[in-house]
C-alpha cells in the first residue's frame, strides 16, 4: 500500500507505474499508448487522483479506472446524482473568517447570538469522493432592508475553523467529474448560486456545474476544462468582473469556448440565483445562446479583422499612429528587454537606477530617454535572497535616491521587491509549463496593474535548459501575455567583461538575447585619459533610432553619463583602432619603443575626444 489512492488502485489492477523526478507516470490502460510512444505516456497526479493520456490528450478520473474493470455499477453513479440534487435543493431552500483556528461550536455559538442563523451547508469533495471540509454560511438580516450580511464558514473534518496546512481551496461540486462525463460546463461564483442551478437542471441535463471563490480555485484542474465548453456567470458587480477576466486568462489555452453570460441591465450584485428565481431554466438556456463567446478558431481572424481597421484609420487617412514607448526611444511598452553583461558590472545596480528613474519620472541615463508620464508608476522587482538581499537592495536604494536627490519614501510606496521560486519548468513532455508561482505573480500584475517588472537574474526563474533555443519564445509570449513590461537580467561569462568586440559564446541559448525587443551590454573598458570607465551598448533596439549606440559611464554606480553625446558603434570602433595603435605607453617604453600619444589621434576630429577632457 502506498499513502495515494490512485497508486494503490493501479496496483490492485496490475497496471504497473514509475517514479519520474517528483512525479509518476504510466501507460495509459485505457489507449495503451500509440507507435510513436515507446514507453509511458501518461502522467499520473496523485494529489487529484487524475491520469493525463498525452496521446489521447484527456484526463482519466478513479471513476474512470473503477469503470474499466467493472468494479461500479453505473446505477450507483445514477443514485450518488440524484442524491446530490437533493441536497442542492435543500441548500437552496436555506437560503471573513477568523484567522485563528477554533472549533467550529464555539464560533457557531458566537454568531448565533449576533443574530446569524446557519442558511446552507455545502461539502467539499476531491476528485475522489473524499470529503476535504465543508462550508457553513451564516446571514443576518439587515436592519435597512438590504441584502442580508453573510459569513461563509470552512470548517475542515477534525472540527475546526479554516483549512489545515496543506489544504487549499477547491471548486465546489468537484465530485460531478466522477459522476458523468459531459462537454458542458458552468461555472458559478458562490456555493448557493451554484445549487440554484443544480437544483433547476433537469435530470435530462448533462452539465458540470461548479462554484468557485476565485479563478486561483482552478489551478491544478485545466485538464478537466481539455476541449469543453465553458459557461461563465458573471456576478453583477466590480469583484464577478474581475474574476471573469481571470477566468478567461486561466482557461482560454485549454478550452474549445467560453460563453460570458452577463446580468448588467440588473441592479448591482444581482447573479444567477437571481434571474432564475425570477426567470426560470428556459429563460437561461436562452440567455445563453445570445450571450457573448470567445473561441480559440476565430482568433486569427478577429486578429485580422482588428489589425485591418487599425490600418484603415490611420494609413488610410495617412495619419501616423501613436507609439506605444514605456520610455521614449528605448524600452517600448509589453515587450521583453535584457540587461546582458558578465558578473560583476553593475547589472543590479543599472536595474535599480532604471527602476527609480521610473517611479520619480526622472530620465534614464540620458535626457533622450523619457518615461511615458501617465503611467502608474508601478515596479515589480523579482529576485532570489542568496542574489540579493534585502538589505543590499536597502543600501542600494539608498544610493541611487541619493544621486537623484529622491525621496526614498516614495519610491519604497511604489516598488515592489519579492524574493520568489521558479517562474518556469518543463512537464514529462519536455515542453515549457508556468508554475504556479508565476500564476499568483500574473495574477497581481493584472489586479495592481503593474507595468514595468525587472528579473534580477533571469537563470534563477527558469527552471528550464537555457541553452534551448526554442523554449525562449514560448517563456517570453507567456510574460507578454502579462500586459506589463519586462526587464531580464541575464549573465555573460566573466571573461567578457573586457572584450571590445560582441561576445559570440554568451552564457545561454541565443534566443534569450535574439528574441528582446531591447538588448544592452555593459563592459568595463580600459581608456588612455580616463582610465577605467563602463561602456553600455544599445545592441538591439528593434523600434528605436539608437540602435548599435553607446553610452560612455562613469566606473561605479550609479552611473552616470561621462558625456551627453550618445557615441554611433562606427565612431567607438574607429577610436578603439587608434587605442590599439597607440597602445600602452608603459608597455611600449618597456619594449624600447616611444610613440607619442598625440600622433596616434591626429587622424581624429578633435570633437570626438571631448568626453575625455
């Protein structure tokens, strides 16, 4: 016996399994795999109990196994149906937590002599049948005649208030994937609107209704969603909006469509238990059929039709349109940029400079490049402890306000510092998956409408093979797909830092740096009059006018611009010749020869040297 029921299952039916890294996987005993797969070709879960066939491209429930070898009787399914209606309609009829864990009596007591009464139980059930906790919701009358006011109450099996450690929120009414397979599902916000439903389905209807707190409910459940059609009912309120928005994000990828069936010619807050109550079950089905659907067929097409227009306004009335630069002539906006340096050059340092610019409407660098004013403002900046510390990233701050003559204040209110895991993996297929860290980040980009997010470094969140060219493209659609802005920072070798001419064997797949929008390399550059100094290079700049530009910096951050001038790549080569010409004049008198220094730059124009008088 193993502590997983699936496993335990599999092994009663001699269908013989594997450990693969942290998870398992199998032949599917359902297709039994196809030519093209020699081996396993399904991955079992065995925290949902759920087998995904990658021939078939479904997902199997225990329901599913118990079937194949005739071990239920579909009868009982037919009766665990109509039991559940049952209490559906109870529930129906009936009609934030506390943050420390108590019994639930005492709690129940308390409320009851607040005036609550106990309006519905609803139980929560896996994929297995098991019973994970229920909720009891409470309501008090309100004295103005409005919506009562409601307490939803989990309360896990050992009796107690709140979800144990390890539990999470899950849809409510999960059990219906072991009950019947369908195509159709719906998806309610609230336990007692989704038994509204449930209670007015006929027992012809073949429907997956589910209930759900917010979309994060559903991570870990897109397989069930594989090919179906998907009925969403938007709350009429700012809160159903919004989780019908991240829904859609959500489920999109793995769905056939979504229907959005919408209440806004109601008063506010007004759901589906609403127009059913007033309505009824035809008058939904129909609302349904005229409410608003995305499918992924029309994609291209609508893609088309929009870009069509677009053009028709503006070149067809020779009309120039309007750029979208997050900063004028150097980051343009919802792209992917890269920082690409070796160690040790100040990455860090020019990320946080270009983070504090933003927040106080400062230029970078140069007083070419200017943020956009009527952005919020906003910074997300992702790193891991052991690279950056808070209170390096404290002192560095500090630093860089300091030369700005900012406030501190104002840019810790507007700059978000996480240390977090890995934002990408790769599944048993081999192919690029976001985990569930980068669905929590996604999900406070969209709510707090962050617009710029920095990196810091970019091989510590991908927990995939950087030097695989085709995974990069997959990474940088799906930080797109955002709608902010990002900034990569990512590692050359050491020993580039002094090379003049472009690091052909960079750290990492080509694609990293081939596929940003904005690419900048900083080197540390020895000079005859000045010494040390940085030299940043616009390597890339797809829609800008500085491509392949310089900017000659002062040696230690912050850095700042040694000359105003933005240096063109042909200029810097021809001087670097001259350099090299001239040559160190210790090294030079060592080998017995003498070369003067203005002989070897008389072939320039003055004014190029200005930046180093």
């Amino acid at each position: 016996m193993t502590k997983y029921q699936i496993l335990d299952l599999l092994q009663k039916f001699n269908i013989p399994y594997a450990a693969k890294g942290k998870s398992y996987v199998c032949r599917c005993p359902f297709c039994k795999g196809d030519g093209k797969i020699n081996d396993h070709n399904a991955i079992i879960n065995v925290e949902n109990s759920t087998i995904y066939c990658f021939s078939e491209q479904k997902t199997y429930l225990m329901k599913d196994l118990l079937l194949l070898f005739g071990e239920i009787d579909p009868a009982q399914i037919d009766k665990a149906k109509e039991k559940m209606q049952k209490n559906a309609q109870h529930n129906t009829e009936l009609s934030k937590v506390t943050k420390e864990r108590r019994k639930f009596e005492d709690v129940k007591n308390d409320l009851i002599r607040q005036g609550f009464t106990v309006t519905g139980i609803y139980e929560y059930y896996n994929l297995s049948c098991q019973k994970e906790y229920e909720v009891i919701r409470f309501e008090k009358p309100s004295i103005d005649g409005e919506k009562p006011e409601k307490k939803p109450i989990p309360v896990d099996t050992d009796g107690y208030v709140g979800l144990s450690q390890g539990k999470r929120q899950i849809p409510y009414r999960l059990e219906q994937f072991s009950l019947f397979q369908t195509d159709e599902i719906w998806l309610v916000e609230g336990e007692k609107c989704t038994d509204a439903v449930i209670s007015a389905m006929p027992s012809s209807a073949n429907i997956v209704c589910l209930g759900f707190r917010k979309a994060s409910d559903f991570k870990g459940y897109e397989n069930l969603f594989q090919g179906k059609r998907v009925t969403i009912f938007e709350d009429n309120d700012k809160t159903g909006n919004q989780n019908t928005q991240n829904l859609v994000e959500i489920l999109k990828p793995h769905v056939k469509e979504i229907t959005i069936v919408k209440f806004t010619e109601f008063a506010d807050g007004y759901d589906v238990a609403d127009y059913l109550e007033d309505f009824g079950w035809n008058q939904i089905v129909e609302r349904i059929s005229l409410s608003e659907k995305i499918t992924n067929e029309n994609d291209d097409e609508e893609n088309i039709e929009e870009n069509f227009r677009f053009m028709l306004e503006f070149a067809g009335k020779r009309k120039i349109a309007p750029e979208k630069w997050l900063c004028s002539e150097l980051i343009y906006e919802n792209t992917v940029s890269v920082i690409d340096a070796p160690g040790g050059t100040g990455k860090s340092f020019l990320a946080l400079q270009l983070a504090v610019s933003y927040i106080a409407q400062e230029s970078f660098l140069l007083p070419e490049f200017i943020w956009r004013k009527e952005r919020n403002r906003k910074v997300l900046y992702l790193t891991k402890k052991s690279e950056n510390p808070i209170e390096i990233i404290n002192n560095r701050l500090l630093h860089v306000c300091d030369k700005y003559e900012i406030d501190p204040i104002n840019i810790i209110k507007n700059m978000t510092v996480m240390h977090m895991k890995h934002l990408f993996a790769t599944d048993p297929t081999d192919l690029v998956k976001s985990t569930e860290s980068f669905q929590k980040l996604k999900e406070k980009i969209v709510m707090q409408e962050i617009q710029l997010v920095i990196i810091d470094p970019v091989a510590d969140f991908f927990l995939v093979d950087m030097n695989a060219n085709e995974r990069i493209p997959y990474i940088y659609e799906m930080l797109e797909e955002t709608g902010a802005t990002w900034v990569l920072l990512h590692h050359q070798s050491k020993n580039s830092q002094f090379e003049k001419t472009e690091n052909t064997t960079a750290r990492g797949a080509s694609a990293i740096r081939d596929k940003a929008r904005l690419r900048i390399t900083i080197k540390r550059r020895e000079t005859p009059h000045k010494g040390l100094v940085m030299d940043l290079f616009i390597d890339k700049a797809n829609f800008s006018k500085y491509q392949q530009h310089h900017i000659f910096l002062t040696p230690q951050p912050p850095f700042l611009m040694i000359d105003p001038k933005i240096w063109p790549h042909e200029d810097l080569i021809r001087m670097e010749e001259e350099f090299r010409k001239r040559g160190n004049e210790k090294e030079n008198k060592k080998n017995g020869k003498n070369i003067n220094k203005l002989d070897a730059i008389e072939t320039l124009k003055e004014e190029d040297y200005s930046w180093q008088k």
